[in-house]
C-alpha cells in the first residue's frame, strides 16, 4: 500500500466506502491533512474530501467543500469522511447543501461479510416501481429503516429509497423482504 497522509484508519474507512457503495476510483489528490478524491457511480461523479485530523468540522468548511463542488460543472455531490466531529451547524448546513458527512462510526470492515448480516440493495427506480406494483402498496406502507441505521449509512441509502434486504432461512431457504428509509 502507498504511503498515505490520511493515516491506517481512515484509509480503511474510505476503502470500504469505495468497495461497498461500488464507487470507481477516478483520481485522488493528496495533500498535507487529506485528500480530495474524484469518483464514479452510475454516471454521476462525487468528490469524497477525507480529512486526516481529528478536527471538528464547523459549518465554514461546509460552505468551502460546497463552493468546490460547484466550480466543477461534472461533479453531482460531495461526502465529507473524518475521524474528526461535526458541529451541529455544519450537519445542518451539509443536509441544507446535499453534502453526505461520514460518521466517526463508520465501519474500517466490509459489515457485510459477517455471518449475521443479510445483504442489502437499494432498488432501482424500475425495481422500485414494479415491487410497489406487486404488493400494491404505497412506500409509506413499507416497513421502515432509519437512515440512521449502520448498514444504511454504509450502503448510501437516503430517505426516500426502498432496500431489498436478503436473508438466508433454514426453513425458507431464501426470504426476502423490503424496506423503506425514513428520515430519522
């Protein structure tokens, strides 16, 4: 592995924000206390800034990470991942701005490759629609997850999507059930 200047612990983070989200890697830019990392998915291009110090992100460098992004016409969002806090005005003002902030808690492993943990997929709008079709049912109708829920934050769901969550079952073989992300 390169020598980083993000240090063993969040280069894990971002491994596996990159690994489970499916992200592709387009370019990285390190500099003293970070980097800013351009990726891929589905078309839509993110800048990931992850910063190495334990530094509390205030609203300023919220608006600062917004004014970048907006100075590139390609990229569609940003992700902000730190080991570091976040005051209530910068949670605020990412939620305000469509800016995704990583929790401290954020897993360094791939949660899913425990035992215990059933696979999650965020559907497709077609998925989405044919499953509400199926059931005939509204989303709301759904059983609820929070979006504050681990496997949630891991995966890049948001409020408003619907999981297919996978489990295997001693009796059932395969049993599969959905659930809708709400807001906390």
């Amino acid at each position: 592995m390169a020598v980083s200047t993000l240090g063993e612990i969040l280069e894990k983070k971002l491994k596996v924000l990159l690994e489970l989200r499916g992200y592709r890697l387009l370019e990285r830019k390190d500099y003293d206390g970070g980097a800013y990392i351009t990726v891929e998915h589905k078309d839509e291009k993110i800048l990931i800034w992850a910063i190495s110090s334990r530094t509390t992100v205030g609203k300023d460098m919220i608006v600062r990470f917004k004014k970048r992004i907006d100075e590139d016409e390609t990229l569609k969002r940003g992700i902000i991942i730190t080991n570091g806090r976040y005051t209530v005005s910068a949670k605020s003002e990412a939620q305000k701005e469509g800016i995704e902030l990583i929790p401290q808690n954020f897993p360094t492993f791939n949660v899913f490759e425990h035992a215990l943990v059933p696979k999650h997929e965020i559907l497709t709008p077609e998925e989405r629609e044919e499953i509400l079709k199926k059931y005939k049912v509204k989303p709301y109708q759904i059983p609820n997850i929070s979006a504050s829920d681990p496997i949630v934050r891991v995966i890049g769901a948001r409020p408003g999507d619907i999981l297919r969550i996978t489990r295997k079952s001693p009796t059932a073989g395969v049993y599969v059930s959905y659930r809708y992300v709400v807001e906390d």
